[in-house]
C-alpha cells in the first residue's frame, strides 16, 4: 500500500508556497508587535499630537477614547476685544494659582 505519491512530494511548486505562507505568518507576527508596541502614541486613551509646532501650517491632533479631533492653525494671528481677568501665578512646586480681578 502507497501513501505518498512520489509526484507530489517532489513537486517544487509546494515549496513556494509553504514560503509564502511563512511570510505571512511573520508579517502578521511584526503587525501584531507594531500594535502593542508602548510607544506608540495611539495605543493611550488620551494623546495629544502636535505637528509642526510654531508653524503656520501646524496641526494638533486629540485622541480622547475612541473620538479623535483635529484642529488645524489657518496661519493668520488671531485678534479681539478683551480685558484683564485675574493674575496666575505658579508656585515652587509647579501648580498653578489663578487669582481674579475684582
């Protein structure tokens, strides 16, 4: 009794494709690792990320859950009205203190 057909087992098309699907085994392993990777700014709740900061065509992007907001600067210097509201200060221990303006 024959197990093995002797034309199958030395057909060189096989070998191509057991590569191939080790190579996509390991694609899958590094996308698996790129998405846990803990520097990844995404993988946070929240994150704010500033592109190009100080530029005109600077972009803020803030990831709060599972919403992400996207504010982009028009490059012209805002303007308006306004008055003085209070004093801030910041003290040795780095917090802040707001004081109002009667």
């Amino acid at each position: 009794m024959r197990f093995l057909d002797d034309d199958e087992a030395n057909d060189p098309m096989l070998s191509v494709v057991n590569l191939i699907d080790l190579f996509l085994v390991i694609i899958g392993m590094l996308m698996v690792v790129i998405a846990q990777n803990p520097l990844n700014p995404f993988s946070q709740d929240r994150v704010v990320v500033v592109e190009n900061p100080g530029e005109s065509h600077m972009r803020i992007t803030i990831k709060d859950g599972q919403e992400l907001k996207r504010y982009e600067s028009s490059g012209k210097v805002g303007e308006g009205e306004g008055s003085r509201a209070g004093v801030t200060y910041r003290l040795d221990d780095g917090r802040m203190i707001y004081v109002p303006e009667k």
